[in-house]
C-alpha cells in the first residue's frame, strides 16, 4: 500500500478547530478542584456536572426534558451501542432490526453478539416505514420480533439524510404496535450546517420503552472516550444491571463539564463552519469531476457524503486503484448490514484538510473512471436507484 | 439510616497521597503536546506511552517480559474481568472455576452473564488446589469443564492471602492439564507492606491461554478509569474481538504515561506506607478490643482485612447496629459467590483517616458483642475453620 494523501476513511471532526488551550486552564482547574472526586469511583452514572450538561444540551436541541438521574455517561457512544444491545439480548439468535446500511462499529458489535440483523432498505428519508410494517409484520407471524430497532434517524450515517418528523412518528406508532424499543442514535446532532433541526425520536414519544445514544466525540474530541445514553425507567434499570465497569471516567467527564457548562453551542458555532465548508468542497469536487459518473448526497449535518458509483465499476480494483493513488475511503460493503457488497463508497471530511479535499476528489473521481468497464455516461434519478 | 462516620465499605486508596500538583503541570503538557492525538480514536489497545510504562511495571515486579503489544487497556480493570469473561463464553449457562470468596465486581458481572459459577474454598494460602483438582475431575466427568478459572493470587479480595508460589505451580499443572485459562486479576500487586512477592501465574506459565488484569485504581485514582488485560495471541485476538467501546481513554491514559515514565516506584514510596500504618491500626484495633470474639487475616498487602465472626452473632442485626453506630462495612454474603451469607465481615482501611480508624474499630466491636446471644469467648486457631 503506498502512503495515503487523502484520507476519507475515518470520521473524525475537524482538529484545527480542537481547543487546547482552554481545555490546558480546565484541566488544572478541574484536578485542583474535583482532586477528592477523583479517588472515589465515580458510580454508575457519572459526573453529575457533565450530565447536567448534557441534559441541558438536549434540552435545548431536542426539546426535551431530561432528568441527569437519566442519563448514563459511557465510554464513546459504542458503549452505549455495545450496552444496550447486551441489556436486550436474551440469548444469541435474537432478532434486531436496523437501517440496510449503517454505521460499522454498531453492525461489529451485533455481530459479535450474534444478533440475527434484519436490515431495512433507506431513502431520502431514512428507513423506509413501508418495508419496515412488512418486516415487523413478518416476524410477529414468525414469533421472532426484534428486540429493538436501531436507527441513526438525523445525519444517517452513512447516506447523510435526515429522517423527517412525519416519518419520526410512524416510526413510533410502528414500533409501539409491537411494544419494541427504539435505539436512537443520535451521535452527529450538533453537526449541523443548516435546515430545519428535526426533533429526537425519544422527544416525541415518551414511552419508557425507547433509548437515545449521543457522543462527545464529535462536538469535543474521540480521545476523551465520552458518550451518555438517555433512557428511562425501568429501562434506565435493566441498562444498569448490565453494566460492569464500575463507571465512565471521571477525569475527562470533569474537564468536558467544565468546557460545556455554559452550553454547546459556543464551541459549535466555531466547529461547524470549517465543516461545512469541507462537506461543500466535497460536494463541489464531485460536481465538477464525477456529474457524468456518480450521484451522491448532501448531507444538512454530520461527516459523510454516500456516492453511489456506476453499476460497471469493479470495486475490488477500485479500492486497490484508490489507495495506490493515495485515496482513502470505506467501501459500501461496510456498512451493509450483511457485508454485501454494493456499488456504493462513504467519504469522510472531516479530518483532511481543504487543499487535501480539493486535490483528493479529483483523484479519486480518476481512479473510479479507471475500473469502468464502459464509457457510458449514468444518470440516476435517486442516489438509492436500483 | 445514620450518617456513617467510620466508612470501611469500598476499597479505595489514600485520598491524602493523590498527585494533585503533579498531576495538573503533567495535564497541561500532555493537553497540549497530545492535541492531535486527542482528535483520533484511541485504537483497540490504547494509549502506547502507557502500554509502554505498564509493561516496564510487569517486568520490574513480576519478572517476566511483556511486550505491549500485547497489552490492552481497559475502562478500569472492571471491563477487563467483564470483556474476558464475554470473549471466553460460548453461551449462558457455560461454567466457571473461582475462589468462594471473591471480588463483588466480579461476582455481579459473572452473574448478569449468566455463569455457572463454581466456587472453591480458601485457606491461607488462597484457593485450596485438592478442591480444585476434585472439581475439575467432576466437571471433566459431567463434560462441563470451566471456561476458565478466575483467581485474585496476590493480596486476595477479601481475604488479604497471597498464594505461594508451590500453589501457583499446582494450579498451573491443573488448568493446563485441561487446556483451562486462568484469569489472574492482579489488580493490587503493587499495594505492598512485607514479604516476599509472589510471581504472578502469568510470568510462571508462558502457554498463551492465559489471562492476566491488572488496574490503576490503587496505584493512581478509581476515577481515571484505567487497568489493563495482559494476552497473547491468540488469546489477545480472541479478547479484542469482542472490544467494541472504540478503545480505552486517550486523556487519561496520556496523563498516566506521563506520570509513570520513569516506573511506578516512586509514587508507591510515597503511597503504601501511608496504608501500611492503616492496615496496622486496623488489625491492632481487633487486637485490642476483640482478641477473645474474632479471628482476622493482618494482609502482606492490599486494602483490606477479613474479618471471621463468632457463630452465634446475628448478622443481619449487626449490621442494622453498625449502621445506626455510624460504622459501615461489607458483609460477608457479598462477597460469597453463591451469595451465602456467613460468619465474615471486611474491613477496607484505605480511605478512613487514621483517627476514624483507631475510633472506628471499638464502635464495631462493640455493635458486634451487642449482637451476640452468648458471652462466651471464642478461639479460632485458623480464619477458615468451620
């Protein structure tokens, strides 16, 4: 493999926009004063302050009131994935259900836990609620409901869409027809460029069935391993049960309450542009270069445009053909919930740098023109076309 | 419920040796020179500084070359006695091999996954190994041999026993007799007052089916969240499959690194004597007041002494009265891994001021007689007779 220029692997947010030096005077604030604190384990929940904050923060995204006695701090939002899916197991076999395709560490952790997946086509509008009454219907007939649903309703990753409120609630009036949970991945909200913010599934209905993950990794930073679930009881109770690390930790919990006790939005207001202006560039080099070759989204939020390649690309030699050019991405296949393999590829933006998106496209779009097997032009009315 | 005044419940370390001054010039070093790292996802072993650092600590301890590589490390050593005992279960129901007394953080994960657990009983030099020998015959019989044999060898929760290395050599001759992994939890080694240290199984038996966790908690804080799994392939692969948390925490593994660069002596120079002055006033308190009611393990190491209780106490008064007299403690059911309740009580010194010890101990002595049916002196001539 020679060495990667354009890394659109891995979604990580912008790290120019990582604040150091005020997390520097925090960190030594917070030792000094949270010392004591930090010789104790910090039980099940957390850090209070951080989760008064976070409370506050989907408060005031989502609408929502949330009780901090509510919410359980994790470590990153794949322990909320891997825990929830654990506390609803019953035994291996266990059906779930789940977007067709979806975010790679949640469908290795099923895997793992050998959940039998059930996947449910997307569109533009998230998962699709015709197949989804089909599928539940199915397996209410074959005694084998799914123990949950899993969805990443805003900023799907990897297809970028938003699921709208309409769909939001038939979603809800599906799911409780049959008394499932829904697993609301939440984790890119405050990722947002523009359009109207669509409410959290766990705001509409306030059932105690249903669970809502975020993360700290995209709005601070990956390395400090932060996540919360939101859930009620007595499904807040048999999450607990389920837990066994003796809690998340302490130190980076102190340090990000203190970095967002007075909100989110601050430290947003400069994270996003940069962002933006990167998903632009991307959207921008696909315009230019690829108009004739791919369709793709453009995401109101998150880190990840989903292109969709000609039927006539062998995506093995693609791959070998992108990183030997340099170019780095995650192949469709990924994310299918079953590995098949579809001629689809996620770029992530996050973490390259401007001259690096604008330089890397293009190479890309070459590579991918490179294992066509015609020259025909595609036209594709919807990025989901068959 | 009174307020508690003498708090021997949880094991924790001295509050009064915590770092702080250093800890907060190494945070704002480690802040700004990590910043770029801190915007990556940790990988699935962690942190390399610290990986480096813990495997010198091995090394230096136990004699035995660990390469880290072959280190992970973990959201306290809670996840590693968790995730190993997910990685190795087939299925519920599967059984396991531990000492009848043990850690209740390991006793609640086990029992939440559904273990069979089978439990053998202690002397003085930790699990007695002609139990163990019959149990794994019986079980080779009934064709349900343990997925593993969990062991604390050195300063053992609750007891305070090290095994002797002839014992260490036995089990070993046991566990590979069958292909068995032992789970060696080593999570307070470096808590040491006097004696010889023992070798940790897994520096005496290099075969790689064998698991070794050790933890921070008592080195640094509980609230850094950091311990760590020792494996080798293909152990290690087996254990890192079923890791879906996106890796350890990066701010707090970076801090530690710093912190330990140079070897972990230093700190326990200044930390062990401190608790060694508080494990003597314990056990000089039982000598003082209840030489003729209770016999009581004096540890070589470790946070707590084990206390055996005159048969005819009603236990579940006493504790009622402990409680009302400001005295908390844990009881010996807890620890039982049936849950049985006996004759036992522990006592964690750790965390209690050297004043609420000396005060403490006459209060609980007292709550005991108080609870007694008989005033008849009582003799052991060993912790464990019946």
């Amino acid at each position: 493999m020679s060495d990667i220029l354009y890394d659109f692997g891995s979604g990580r947010s912008d790290p120019a926009t990582f604040p150091t030096e005020r997390l520097k005077k925090i960190a030594v604030e917070v030792i000094d004063r949270e010392a004591e604190a930090l010789t104790n384990y910090p039980g099940s929940l957390g850090h209070k302050g951080l989760r008064t904050a976070m409370a506050a923060r989907e408060a005031t995204r989502e609408g929502v009131q949330v009780d901090p006695e509510h919410l359980v701090l994790t470590n990153g939002s794949m322990q909320g994935v891997t825990l929830t899916a654990e506390a609803l197991q019953d035994q291996p076999g266990d059906t779930l259900i789940l977007e067709e395709y979806s975010y790679p560490g949640t469908l290795g952790a099923y895997r793992s836990l050998r959940y039998d997946m059930v996947g449910i086509p997307l569109d533009e509008g998230g998962m699709r609620m015709d197949v989804l009454e089909h599928e539940l219907t199915r397996l209410n007939r074959e005694k084998r409901l799914p123990k949950f649903i899993y969805a990443i309703s805003t900023y799907q990753n990897p297809t970028g869409f938003v699921m709208p409120r309409e769909r939001r609630l038939e979603m809800i009036t599906l799911a409780d027809r049959y008394g499932i949970p829904i697993i609301e991945d939440n984790c890119y909200a405050d990722v947002h460029y523009e359009g109207e913010i669509q409410p959290a599934i766990y705001a509409l209905d306030d059932r105690p069935e249903h669970i809502y993950l975020c993360s700290l990794s995209k709005i601070l930073a990956p390395g400090f391993r932060l996540g919360y679930i939101l859930a009620r009881p007595p499904m807040l109770n048999t999450i607990l049960a389920r837990r066994h690390d003796a809690g998340p930790n302490y130190l980076a919990s102190a340090i990000a309450a203190e970095f967002y006790k007075e909100g989110i939005a601050e430290h947003a207001e400069t994270t996003n542009p940069p962002l933006k202006r990167k998903r632009d560039l991307t959207c921008e080099g696909l315009k230019a270069h690829a108009a004739d070759l791919c369709a793709w989204s453009t995401p109101p939020g998150g880190l990840f445009v989903w292109v969709r390649l000609p039927d006539d690309v062998d995506r093995n030699k693609l791959y070998a053909n992108a990183q030997a050019k340099g170019v780095n991405y995650l192949r469709g296949s990924s994310f299918h919930y079953k590995g098949v393999d579809a001629p689809y590829l996620r770029l992530a933006f996050g973490h390259l740098t401007e001259t690096q998106i604008i330089e890397g496209i293009p190479v890309l779009v070459k590579a991918i023109r490179e294992c066509r097997t015609s020259n025909e032009a595609v036209t594709y009315t919807s990025l989901f076309e068959d």
